[in-house]
C-alpha cells in the first residue's frame, strides 16, 4: 500500500498506532517515548482524556459548517486568542502555512488600502514559514526552493538577530518584517529578547509591520502563551498552528485593529478554517493548557532538559557543541550529522528529530514529567557512549 503515497517525506521504520501522554507505541509492539510530539503539534500528548472526549462530543453535534454562517466555536476562540494575545482580530485556517500566507496578503493589501507601494517583506535567513510558494519564497533556506522557480518575488532576507543588517534593510518599501521568536526548522536559533524590542522599536519608527511566525514557538511550547512575551515585543500580525488544535489541524492569523480592518469580505477564505471542531479542539488545549499549569511545567521541565544537555555536554564536549532554545523546544547541536543519532535513539525507543543537518531537537508534549525527561537524557548519554 505505501507505493500509493507521493514519496515526499523520508519515512522512519516505524509504524504508530496509539499512544497515551509522552508515551506512542507501534504495530510491533514496541513503546517510544515521544519527544517530537508530533512537529510540536500535540500539545497535550497523546490520547488526552479532556481532549478526547471534546472532538467526541463534537463530532455528535456538528464537524463543519460554512463560514458563511456565524460559528459559536469559532467566535468564543477568537476571542479567547485575542486576549491571550493582546491583539484584535482572528482569522482561522487549516495549518501554518496557510496561517503565514494570509500574513503576507494582509500586509499587502494593509498598505494597497493606503495607498502606498510598500510590498517587500523582510524575513530572515535560515528561517521556515512553509511550502506553499510565498511561504517558500519568505523562507530563508535555499535547499527547500530547488525545483520550484519561478516563485513569487517580493522578499528579502537579512540574518537573525543582526539589527544593523535589519535597518540596512528597511526604507520606503518595506511593508512588514516577518521573524520567528525561535527558528525551529532553521537549527534552534533564538532570537535575543532585546533584539526582538528592537525590532518593534524599528517597526514603529518606519511604519512597516511587525509580524512573528509562531506556528512552532506559540501556544506554551516557550513556558509563555506566546513566544513574544519573554520580549514585551508584540507584533502586529501573528500566526500560530501546530500546537494550536493539540492534534487537530488548525491555524490562526490574529492582527491588530488597524491591519484587520484590511480584510473585508472577499480578500480572503478558508473553507475548512475555523470549523466547530477545530475551534472546540483549540478550546479545549487552551482550557486544559490553565487547568494543569502546563506553562509552568514547561519551564520546569525545560530547565531540567536543558541541564541535563549540558550536564551531557560536559561529559561529551567534543560531540554535544551547543545547547540553545527555550522553553521545550531546545536544539543540541553536535559534531557530525544527527542521522545515525536519531536512529539509534529510535532504536533504543526514544523518538527525536532534526533541525538541520547537525541539530537534534526535542519537542516533548507540554505535560511531559520529570521521569520522562531523565529516560530521555539516559537513553541519549547511553547513545553518545
């Protein structure tokens, strides 16, 4: 049956059937433990029971009805990611790059309306904000474009975390900057909390539009709502996904007042986006997210994954480089390429992956325990020996 599906993934050996928490088990038998969560999708791990039983309970009432009705789903998490957020408006959709597509339309069209010819968008080099061809066009990864020119023109692309290069870049064309806190695709990368108050400063000094991809960083993945907030730097635009809907496909765009005001019946849609029960699974991560304290754990946690690494790389220098990240999404970046890393962690039923050629990167759901971590740093030590 596998010669049926296009083959644009290189698949692990393995086939997952269940899971319960951090824990997945697959057609063999054979238990993982999950620290890729998904792509930092499930949130809340696998098979939550508050979770469960809400796509149950949905799924009995209504899947799906046509945005041209008002959905109650959709109305009560708008405004809950609004204030969450601080921001004004929403607009749901089905997955980041969808979320970062109308991003870049509403910057766009924020300007058209204004009627100033200001269309570039700055975005960052190593950065990751999809596959449809803007959002690879807005990425700053060479490898990921091959095959698919021409894309569509319209951005530039300066180094994380180089303010000097980012004013350089700015003048009177500029429309909006579009960062990732933390670049998860790009080799675990964080952007400085003081570089990102320079950026709004710079936004609000030229005009242009502050927007951060949180597609991967967003939801609690940092120890905060939203990767912004370690900053007090919020954007004008902000998109999230991933871990959103804790499993079920889902993404959001939330703007401020004066750039949703550019989206007006007919400039943009998603069929799917902002279903009842995408919108009741969302709700329900957000609700479980306060109810166990999950921000806090994730800052617990991560501090002790991050000890741990470093604790590893004291005994493993030449191999371990570089512990960085935040929160639970932490990159270990070492000597060689991490394939045979990843497969010998597999092997031993610990589920990792790439950021990069040279990256190993942990993504444990939010509700990960003490125990789990201390299994995951023991069978990586046992890996390195």
């Amino acid at each position: 049956m596998e010669h049926h599906i296009m083959h644009t993934y290189t698949r692990y050996p393995v086939r997952l059937i269940d899971g319960s928490g951090a824990r997945v088990r697959d057609d063999q038998g054979k238990p993982y433990l999950d620290f890729i969560s998904g792509i930092a999708v499930n949130t809340l791990g696998h098979a939550h029971p508050a979770l469960s039983r809400a796509i149950c309970d949905q799924a009995q009432t209504m899947l799906h009805c046509s945005n041209l009705f008002h959905i109650p789903q959709q109305e009560e998490l708008a405004e809950k990611l609004c204030t969450l957020s601080g921001l004004d408006s929403a607009f749901f959709c089905n997955s980041g790059a969808e979320a970062n597509e109308a991003a870049i339309k509403l910057a766009r069209k924020y300007w058209h309306d204004r009627q100033e010819e200001r269309r570039i968008i700055i975005t960052a080099t190593q950065s990751f904000h999809g596959r449809t061809l803007n959002t690879m066009s807005a990425t700053g990864q060479d490898k990921i474009k091959t095959g698919f020119d021409p894309l569509p023109p319209g951005f530039t692309h300066v180094p994380l975390g180089d303010i000097e290069a980012l004013k350089r870049a700015v003048n009177d064309d500029i429309a909006a900057i579009l960062l990732e806190p933390i670049q998860g695709e790009g080799g675990v990368h964080l952007a400085a909390d003081a570089y990102m108050r320079e950026v709004r400063d710079l936004c609000d000094a030229s005009g242009a539009l502050m927007m951060l991809d949180e597609v991967q960083t967003g939801i609690g993945r940092t120890g905060e709502m939203f990767g912004f907030e370690h900053a007090a730097a919020r954007p004008d635009i902000l998109t999230l996904a991933k871990g959103l809907g804790g499993g079920v496909p889902v993404g959001a765009m939330l703007a401020n007042e004066s750039a949703a005001a550019s989206f007006t019946p007919g400039t943009h849609g998603s069929t799917f986006g902002g279903n009842p029960l995408s919108c009741r699974a969302a709700l329900t991560v957000l609700e479980v997210i306060g109810q166990e304290h999950l921000l806090e754990n994730v800052r617990t946690q991560g501090r002790r994954l991050t000890q741990g690494l470093e604790s590893l790389q004291r005994q493993h220098p030449d191999t371990l480089l570089q512990i960085r990240g935040r929160g639970l999404l932490i990159g270990a970046e070492i000597s060689h390429e991490v394939t045979d890393t990843v497969a010998a962690c597999r092997d031993k039923g610990l589920l990792l992956l790439p950021a990069g050629p040279k990256v190993l990167r942990f993504l444990p759901p939010l509700n990960v325990t003490a125990a789990e971590i201390d299994e995951a740093l023991e069978t990586l030590g046992t890996v390195l020996e």
